[in-house]
C-alpha cells in the first residue's frame, strides 16, 4: 500500500515537472530553439577565442 503511493507520488510529481509547473523547472522549448540556442553560443564562442 505504501509502496503505491510512493509511486503515485513520483508519477504526479515526473508529470508536474514535464508540464513545468514545479520552480525550478521549465521547459527548455522545442529542439529547433534548442539548435537555435546553441548556434548562438557557438556563434558567441567563437567571437571570444577569436578577439583574444
């Protein structure tokens, strides 16, 4: 019985967390704002190295 409910629990909380209404939490966006973000960064990077 105990055990179920942990497991509920865990189940509610995972499901909570994917929708991004626990703080702390959030959704990262699509995988093409992912590629988009990363692009960027890179893009960033590269700047840097290249004016040291």
């Amino acid at each position: 019985m105990m055990q179920q409910e942990i497991h509920e629990e865990t189940r509610r909380e995972q499901d909570l967390v994917k929708i991004g209404k626990i703080p702390g939490f959030y959704d990262k966006g699509t995988v093409r704002q992912i590629k988009e973000r990363k692009q960027l960064f890179e893009a960033f990077q590269t700047s840097l190295e290249s004016t040291n």
